[in-house]
C-alpha cells in the first residue's frame, strides 16, 4: 500500500496590496518574486517543480490472490498539486480585474506566469527604451537643481524596477549636464546590429573600390608595356573601370 502520509503545504502571506494592472507589471514582479522565492515555491513560478505522476504502481499484498501490481494514487502528486494551487492562488489574487480575465482559466501557477510575462514582454522593452531615452534627453533647463535631480532618480528607479538597472557611474553621466554633452541616445540591440552592419558594409566598398582603382591602374600599365595602340589602351581601361564599378555596385548592395 502506498502511504497517505503527506507533508504540510507552504504558506504565502497575502498578495501585494498593489495589483497588477496594465502599467505597473515590473514593479509587481518584483513585489511576487521575493515572497514565492522566501517560501521556496519558485520551482512552481518557474515550471522546474515538475508535477510528479498521480498514480503509482503498487505490488499486490503477499496474501492477495491477484498477484498483479495495482495502480494507487501517489501521495507526492497530492503534496505537489497542494503547494501549486497555493501559488497559484496567491497569483490570481494579486491580479486586477483588467488581467484577470485572461488567465483566470489556466488551472496551474506555472502556466500562469508564463502567460503575464508573454503579455507584458513587449510593454516591458517599450517601457525601458523609453525611460532610457527620457533620462538621456530629460534637461535642467528652469528646474531647480533638487527638482532635476529627483527627476533622473525617478528615471533611475523605474529602470531597476523594470529590470535595467543603471550603475552610479551611468548615473552620474546622465545626471551632470558638462558629462552628457557627448553622450549618445541610447539604443535598442537591433539598432546596435544594424549600425555595425552598416559600418562593416561602408568598409568593405572602401576596400573594394580601392582594389578596383588598383587593377586599372596596373592594367593600364601592363598595356603601355606591351606596346598596344594608344586606343586600345583606352578601350581597356575603359572597360577595367566598369568592371570596378560594377563590382563596388554590388558590394554597396
């Protein structure tokens, strides 16, 4: 016989007093997580917590006339769907009514959190790019100095809420006006790539054109070598230049 004996299901305190609307999802995640993580529940956040099977294989009594194994439900499946509906319910309480509905339906913890993250990835990546950009461009102007300064806190904040945190040296750059003169707006990851692919394409037509001015040169002066008639001449560097075009051209492109 399997044991019914069972382990006594963790308990969360109560849910962030601010829910998650759909504004304030880093600031909310970073209420959850310490809570679920301090009670050692993030495996069923996560989905590393597998769910064990829910039934097991039994041998039969050595008394029993069926000598068959016999399928008993497992006592972990029970100590493990306990600690997941406490996850999850301390998820679903933390929730508003404009999130609600769209998870409310999804009956564990992990399927939960990796649906709100799909939802909110997007409004995240937005949220940062627009906050680095606000405390790049954010300027003194009539402010006063205390007034400017807990501006570009505030900037710093809601980065580290939202996962971006930035350094005290980043800080002080984007803070002190004399520092920033020089700074470039920040830029997404894409637009890193495709700035390096640009720089690495401008340098591959210089290189090219530069071959492509050589070989006429030395075409050209392999034909005076040899003695051909002044209009050959120009009838070869002619076309040694086109093809130098037409090689650049295609390079460019």
């Amino acid at each position: 016989m399997a044991s019914s004996s069972s382990t006594a299901p963790t308990t969360l305190g109560n849910p962030p007093s601010d829910k998650l609307t759909r504004a304030n999802f880093p600031g909310w995640r970073a209420q959850v997580l310490p809570a679920i993580r301090g009670a050692r529940l993030l495996g069923y956040l996560t989905g590393t917590a597998a769910a064990p099977p829910e039934e097991i294989e039994v041998a039969a009594d050595k008394d029993s006339v069926d000598k068959a194994p016999k399928m008993e439900p497992n006592p972990a499946y029970d100590n493990w769907i306990a600690q997941d509906q406490i996850v999850l319910s301390y998820l679903l309480q933390s929730l508003s009514h404009e999130v609600l509905p769209h998870v409310h339906r999804i009956e564990h913890a992990a399927g939960v959190w990796k649906a709100l993250e799909e939802m909110f990835a997007s409004q995240s990546e937005a949220k940062i790019t627009n906050l680095q950009t606000s405390l790049a461009n954010t300027k003194k102007l009539n402010m006063t100095t205390s007034t400017y300064l807990t501006k570009m806190q505030g900037f710093v904040d809601e980065l580290a809420m939202a996962g971006c945190p930035v350094s005290t040296r980043e800080h002080i750059c984007y803070a002190d006006p004399l520092m920033r003169i020089s700074r470039p707006l920040p830029m997404s990851r894409s637009a890193n790539v495709a700035v390096a692919q640009i720089k690495v394409k401008i340098a591959v037509s210089v290189v090219s054109a530069v071959t492509a001015v050589t070989t006429v040169t030395l075409g050209a002066l392999i034909v005076v070598m040899i003695g051909l008639p002044p209009m050959a001449v120009v009838v070869v560097a002619h076309r040694l230049v086109l093809a130098g075009v037409v090689a650049v051209g295609a390079v460019a492109r």
